[in-house]
C-alpha cells in the first residue's frame, strides 16, 4: 500500500490543529514541550526568542530573520533551532478555515 501523498497528511494535520485550537490560538499539549499554535490572520512582524524547537507549518506561511538571513518556512519547509534564537518573525499568510492544496 501506498502512503498518501504529503500534502493529504498536511490537510489532516491542519484539520486536526483547527479542530483542537477552535478557541483559543495557541494550546500547550499533554505532551511535554508540544504546543499548537494557530493563526486567523497574518501577524505584522515582532520580535521573537525561539526556544529549542522543531516549526512544522500545517498551513500557511511565515518569515523569520535572523541577523540579515530570511527564513521561509510554510507547507514545505520547516524550522529548526537548538538553542534560543532571537529573531523578527511574522505570520505571511494565514486563514481562519482549513484550505485544500489546490485552492492555497
């Protein structure tokens, strides 16, 4: 048998942040050190420490600067930090309702 195509699992991926993050945008897991994060709209640049963490973008997109690097990372790109990581991060795109690859 097949996997489904990686899109598909990010469709459910979303589906399911959606579903778990209805109100409220950003819900700390039972699991240690797992949040989920969600955004109706996009979000004007701020200032950020990232923590150690690994940034799977379900849906959407998002920009990260450090120092005079740019870091896109949406449906296909992640971010990755081991250390804190002071940066400027804004959300790109964003939307309040679950989006199928074929209309994003």
């Amino acid at each position: 048998m097949l996997a489904p195509p990686i899109h598909c699992s990010r469709q459910r991926l979303a589906a399911r942040i959606l579903a778990l993050t209805a109100d409220t945008e950003v819900l700390p897991t039972a699991i240690p050190h797992v949040t989920l994060f969600r955004r109706p709209g996009p979000v004007a640049p701020q200032a950020v420490v990232y923590e150690p963490s690994l940034a799977i973008i379900a849906q959407g997109k998002k920009r990260t600067l450090v120092g005079n690097e740019t870091y896109i990372h949406d449906d296909a790109h992640f971010l990755l930090t081991s250390i804190d990581l002071p940066t400027i991060a804004e959300v790109l795109d964003a939307s309040r309702a679950l989006r199928s690859k074929d209309t994003a």
